[in-house]
C-alpha cells in the first residue's frame, strides 16, 4: 500500500506531468477567479450524474451502443477533448491536416466515452461525491471526488479542469489522486504515432472502441 508521503509524491508528479502537458496549450483567458468556481464544479456534477446514469441503465440491460449514445454528448460538453489529443498526440496532431484532426478527434472521444461504459458497467447503490476542490498551475483547477460504495473504501477521482470563456471544462482525470489518464494516452499513443501518424492512431482509436462495445 502506498503511504502517504509516496502518495504525496505521486500525486504532485502526476500532477507537473499533466500541467507540463498543459503547457503545449495557450493559456485561455480567465473569466472568473480560481477561488469562486461554482463552474467547475457544476462541470464535474454534471459527469457524475452521467456516470451514474450510466452504471443504472446497465443495471437495466440497456446495450454498451445506446448507453455510449447517451454518454458521448454529456462527455464532449464536459472534457475539453481536442486539448487532451493536442497534448497525448503531440507533435503529430497540431503537423495534420484539419480532416485528419477531425477524424482523430471523433474516434477519441468515441473511444474515451466507450471506456466509460465499459467501467461504469453495474449499479448496486454507488453515489458519486464533489469533496473539494484546489489551485493548480497555469490558472486551472482540480476538483477531488469519492465514488463511494457501501462497506467499501471510497474511489478517489480527481479532474483538471481549465478555463475556457465563462466555463470550465475538464482537461485530465487523476484516478485514486494519482494516475494521470493524460499521461497514459500519451504513452500508451506514442508508438502507433511513430508507426503511421495520426491516421493510424485514428484506426486505432475506432477498432479499440468497437472491441470494448462488442464488435460490429
């Protein structure tokens, strides 16, 4: 078990990586304080309530394509997905062209919503619950949440959420406070990028989406 001066440690390295990330972004204009945020927090209400949607209605049968479906808007209202590519896929996504780009960005968010349904796949009574929220570099913000289920340790969930305009939206998620889901796109991209391109890592992206909703 990780102790908490290495969860410490983990949590600030995660945390460099993802605002390191970041740093391949501009800086967006700011249209609130950091420290009034009723935005972000509604931006993370809202995934909850949508994951939780997703975890009831596969309690109910309904099949991975229409539960994705009725996922897929809610995720891309809420991530801000064409910066996570820019930075997982850099430098190849900014060197495509604009149908390229395009294309890579539909099969990640397709592929990033189907992970979703595949992990939020049951319902016994979970609850999902915003415990607090802090500063983090270059103007964003992280927003901690527990997944919390009866006579079980709570799931920590952290999302890095940026300012965009009036609004926040999500950047990276940190699983137990620690994991940066950005850091492991990147790493888990990088060969096929090297392979083939962007267009290979979109082929890629697609056939993994539609191996985790059981094929055609």
């Amino acid at each position: 078990m990780i102790g908490s001066i290495s969860r410490r440690t983990w949590m600030r390295a995660a945390l460099a990586l993802a605002v390191l990330a970041a740093g391949l972004l501009p800086v967006p204009a700011v249209a609130q304080q950091a420290g009034n945020t009723p935005g972000a927090r509604a931006t993370v209400a809202r995934l909850n309530e949508a994951i939780l949607s997703l975890m009831r209605e596969a309690a109910g049968r309904e099949p991975a394509r229409a539960r994705l479906q009725r996922f897929l808007p809610v995720m891309l209202d809420t991530f801000d997905l064409e910066a996570a590519l820019r930075v997982a896929a850099a430098p190849y996504f900014d060197q495509s062209a604009e149908p390229e780009k395009r294309q890579a960005l539909d099969a990640f968010a397709r592929r990033s919503a189907a992970q979703y349904v595949d992990r939020f796949d049951s319902y016994d009574g979970q609850r999902i619950e915003i415990v607090g929220e802090r500063p983090a570099p270059r103007g964003m913000l992280l927003v901690d949440t527990d997944l919390v289920r009866a006579g079980k340790t709570p799931v920590r969930l952290s999302y890095l959420l940026r300012p965009e305009g009036d609004r926040w939206r999500i950047l990276d998620v940190l699983a137990k406070g620690t994991v940066s889901q950005l850091a492991t796109q990147r790493s888990e991209f990088q060969n096929t990028l090297r392979g083939g391109g962007l267009a290979a890592l979109t082929r890629d992206l697609n056939s993994n989406a539609d191996r985790i909703l059981g094929g055609a």
